[in-house]
C-alpha cells in the first residue's frame, strides 16, 4: 500500500457542515452516531456505526472519494478509494 494518495492530496479548503445533521437520516426520522462531510460536494451524511451508513451509501453511489469528519474537534479526512486517513 502507498503511503501516497492523490485524493487526499486534491483537498486545499476543508468543506464544513451547513447543519449538524445527516441530510438523509433527517428525511426519514432516523438517528445517527457521527457525523461525516463530502469534500466534493459538502453533504453531511451519518458514518458507518449509524444504522444507515449515509456515508458510505454517498461514495457507491456518486463515487466521491474523500469524507472529513464533522464532529468537533476531530480533525481527519478519510479517502473511501485509497483506505487512508489524514490528520489536517
């Protein structure tokens, strides 16, 4: 495994939460545990402890690579292709 990753590599500017919410969850009344942002397109969706994996679901589905998480005072990113994380 390389100790390299060109997606985490692409991220400048760290895409915040509008709301502390996860967009799907909140559609259908479901909880979640923790929180993640999409880099790409900056969704906050639930992580995979949540019942629904939002997350995760977002990558399949879109192919976006790159997650930070949303929770206070966590600092990491999280590249879905690569399987690496990143402190920033």
């Amino acid at each position: 495994m390389s100790d390299f990753c060109e997606h985490l590599d692409a991220i400048h500017s760290i895409k915040t939460p509008k709301e502390f919410v996860c967009e799907e969850c909140i559609k259908t009344g479901s909880e979640w545990v923790h929180l993640r942002t999409c880099q790409t397109c900056g969704s906050t969706l639930c992580c995979d402890d949540s019942p629904h994996k939002h997350a995760t679901k977002h990558f399949h589905r879109s192919g976006h690579p790159v997650i930070v998480s949303a929770e206070p005072g966590e600092r990491w990113l999280w590249c879905f292709v690569d399987k690496m994380i990143a402190e920033y």
